[in-house]
C-alpha cells in the first residue's frame, strides 16, 4: 500500500525529478482538474488536453512554488491558464456562458456570442470580494466551505457574494442583449 506522502514531499520529489512523485502528484489532482476542465468543453479529449498541458506547467514551474498558499490552489491557477491558452490558440471555438440551468440561457437569435475575454471583463466589474468569490466557485471549482475557510468568512457569506455576482453579471449579460 503506498505511502500517503505531504504536499511537500510530493513538491521535493517533484522537484528531484523523481517520476514516481511526479505520478502521484498527477493522481491526486488528476479528477478535480479535469472536472475544473469538463466545465468549459463537453470534449474529453480536449479536457485531457488541457489537464495535461497544465500539469507540464506544474512540473516545469513546481520549483517556483513556495507553500504561501496550497498547492492545489496553484496548481488550478496553472490549469485554469492552460484552459485560456487553449480557448484563445484555438479562438474558432466561441464560448457562450450560462451561469447556471435555472438562469436565463443566451439569446439564440443574437448574432453576437461571447468570448472567454469578454466573460472576464464582466467579472472584474464585480467588487472585488463578489468577484473573488465567483472566480473561486464559477472558475475554479471550489466549494463554499473550501471558499469559506480560504476567505475567512460563513458558507453563507460565500454563498450570497455568488448569488450578487450572478445577479449583477446577468444584470450586464442584459445591458448587451446577451440573454432572452
């Protein structure tokens, strides 16, 4: 049976080089980054992809990492720019964003659809809580007790900054005619 090694075991193995640690890094991350990438593509293939040009970053950067905050966290901040980068390298796909089933989808008679950029701009409108807290839960795929326990605040505080952040960037899908 293996051994459950620290995320700062895991890094110095990583760090050495060592494949057997580099492996269990990849396993113990391996399903919440997918599921973070199954999020922006209904493609496997393409998720997988972008998981694993993400965890190329996170090998390659993994000396970088000074243990300010967890490694999870960094490592879905690589993965997260490995989904831009692939979204803006292969710009023919079109993101359209609805920000859950019960809201509101986008107007299927607009000739205008979104990009990924113009999805960020709306969020760094948001005050910067709100938005901290929608990128933590919209973006990269936290719960709202990990959310809570990060920020210092209530499930509940989570909770009602995202409800804020769906109702004001629904409130500028509006503005621009984005949504029926």
């Amino acid at each position: 049976m293996p051994k459950n090694y620290s995320d700062q075991e895991l890094v110095d193995g990583c760090i050495r080089n060592d494949r057997i640690f580099q492996e269990l890094l990849y396993r113990k991350f391996f399903a919440k980054m997918m599921a973070m990438c199954m999020r922006y593509t209904n493609d496997r293939e393409q998720a997988l992809e972008i998981v694993n040009d993400g965890f190329l970053r996170v090998f390659k950067k993994l000396d970088t990492f000074s243990f300010r905050g967890s490694l999870e966290g960094w490592i879905r901040r690589l993965v997260y720019h490995s989904i831009s980068n692939y979204f803006k390298k292969h710009s023919k796909y079109l993101e359209r964003i609805v920000l859950e089933e019960k809201d509101s989808n986008l107007n299927e008679h607009s000739h205008t659809y979104l990009y990924a950029e113009d999805i960020m701009k709306m969020v760094s409108q948001l005050p910067p809580a709100t938005q901290k807290v929608f990128r933590l839960y919209a973006i990269e795929g936290y719960t709202h007790p990990e959310i809570a326990k990060q920020l210092s605040i209530s499930d509940g505080t989570s909770k009602w900054h995202l409800a804020t952040a769906r109702k004001k960037l629904k409130r500028l899908l509006d503005e621009h005619d984005y949504v029926d």
